[in-house]
C-alpha cells in the first residue's frame, strides 16, 4: 500500500491547503483544499478504489477541486449586472 492511497493523507493534505487558504489571501487554495477531503471521504468510504495508480487519483483530484471551484465562484460571485465600485481609496485620510 502506498501513501497516497490512506485517506489520511488526504485528509492531511486538505488540513494543509485550508491553513494555506487562510494565511495566503487571493480564495487559490480553497478549492484544492476540498478536493482533498472529497479524495479522502471516498477513499475512506472505499467509494474509490484505494489501488489506483497515482496518476489516476490525481485525475480524480484535479476534477473534484476544479468542481469544487467551480462551485465556490457560482456561490460567491456578485449578483448578474452588479458591479464593484469603490468610492474612497484605502490610502486617503
């Protein structure tokens, strides 16, 4: 068995990429962050088979955290016609 085939190592990785996400600002690793732990609930469900190649599984990362993005931006994202607009500037006093 390899390491990347236990679930807590995904559950690890998503713990990393969270804290990531909160220290670094830019809403980058959020995503990826719940790739992981979809990886790790499937795996630990044995819903995805744990003997996998690793090329395989980071396929099936890569589209669960492009989903979860996906998700993220339809979730977060300002309402159709509404526009950003600032009227001061963070540097005037």
């Amino acid at each position: 068995m390899t390491f990347w085939t236990i679930w807590w190592v995904w559950l690890s990785a998503a713990l990393v990429l969270a804290i990531l996400e909160v220290l670094v600002p830019g809403f980058v690793f959020l995503g990826f962050a719940i790739g992981a732990a979809i990886m790790a609930a499937l795996i630990w469900g044995n819903v995805l088979i744990a003997a996998l190649s690793l090329p395989v599984l980071l396929l099936f990362f890569a589209a669960l955290s492009l989903l979860a993005w996906l998700i993220l931006r339809r979730a977060f994202a300002l309402p159709k016609g509404q526009v950003k607009y600032f009227e001061d500037d963070i540097n005037d006093n």
